[in-house]
C-alpha cells in the first residue's frame, strides 16, 4: 500500500519533471539545430547514444595539427573561456560562446552552418561531423 507520504513525494517528483521539462524546452533556441544533429549522428555514427559535452570541451580546448598554422584550436578565437569574449584574428571581440551568457547562440541555422563549416575548415582542415557539432553544442549549453 501507498503511504499518504509516498503519494505526496511522487506527486511532488512529477512536478518538479514537469517543470524542469518546461524550463528546458523555454531556454533552449539551440534545440531543433540539436535535433538535426542528432538525427545526422545517428545516421553516420554505429552506436550513437546521444552527444557528449566533454567530448565537446575536448574538440573546444585541444590544438590540432591538420588545420591551417595559425589556427590550431577553437580557442584561437573563441578564448579558453566560454564565458568569456574572443577576439577575431583581425581583433574584433567575439561574444562568449556559452549559452548562459550569449543565449541567442546556436538558434539560426544559417549561422550555425556557415561558421562550422569555416572553422572547422580552418582549425581541422576538414568539416567537423554532425557528432562534433552536436557535442561541441551540447557542451556549450552546459556552460
Ligand atoms: C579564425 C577565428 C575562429 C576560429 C579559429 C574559430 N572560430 Fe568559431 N567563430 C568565429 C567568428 C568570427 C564567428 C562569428 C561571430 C560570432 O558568432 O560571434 C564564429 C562563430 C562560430 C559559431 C556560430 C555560433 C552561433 O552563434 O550560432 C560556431 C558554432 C563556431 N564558431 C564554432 C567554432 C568551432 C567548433 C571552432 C573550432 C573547431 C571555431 N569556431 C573556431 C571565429 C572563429
């Protein structure tokens, strides 16, 4: 038999879900460029079980020798912080790239598909899969 308290608690377990279900479909804009990678993954990588932020923290800080020289790593640009402006090569700032503190990030396909391709060109010499852009933002909304 159920306790009147463990009916309490599990209700009360169902609305924190529910509100934490509702509080991450409102903060995330980045959500469906997620889902498009995810089905993408799914599609080209055997036994994709969902993306990784550490993965993406790793693909964001390691330096890479395939790229051009004078672009090794993300970080060349975006900074070692995500929560912390970059700077361009030519030295204009780049806002950070933390969901946290530029939310509009990640929310308009065009630009998503249009600056990985050219980073990803430039620090790997080649474009990153849909598996590194889904962790690399996967890692970004944790930050
Ligand atoms: C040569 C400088 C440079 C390097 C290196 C660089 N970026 Fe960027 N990145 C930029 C600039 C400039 C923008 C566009 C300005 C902005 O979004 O604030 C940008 C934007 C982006 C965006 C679009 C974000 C959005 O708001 O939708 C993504 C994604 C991105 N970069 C990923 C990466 C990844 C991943 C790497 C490493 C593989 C990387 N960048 C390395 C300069 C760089």
């Amino acid at each position: 038999m159920h306790s009147p308290f463990t009916n309490f608690a599990a209700a009360l377990v169902l609305a924190l879900s529910a509100t934490a279900f509702a509080i991450n479909v409102e903060a995330a804009a980045s959500d469906p460029i997620l889902a498009g990678f995810a089905e993408s993954a799914k599609a080209s990588t055997p036994g994709f079980t969902g993306f990784s932020a550490e993965r993406g923290k790793r693909l964001f800080l390691s330096k890479q020798t395939s790229g051009k020289p004078e672009t090794p790593s993300c970080t060349t640009c975006h900074g070692n912080s995500p929560q912390s402006r970059g700077q361009t090569r030519a030295d204009k700032p780049i806002e950070p790239m933390a969901l946290s503190h530029t939310p509009n990030r990640y929310s308009d396909p065009k630009k998503v598909a249009k600056w990985f391709r050219r980073n990803c060109k430039s620090v790997l010499g080649r474009e990153c899969t849909a598996l590194e852009k889904g962790d690399f933002i996967t890692f970004m909304a944790t930050q």
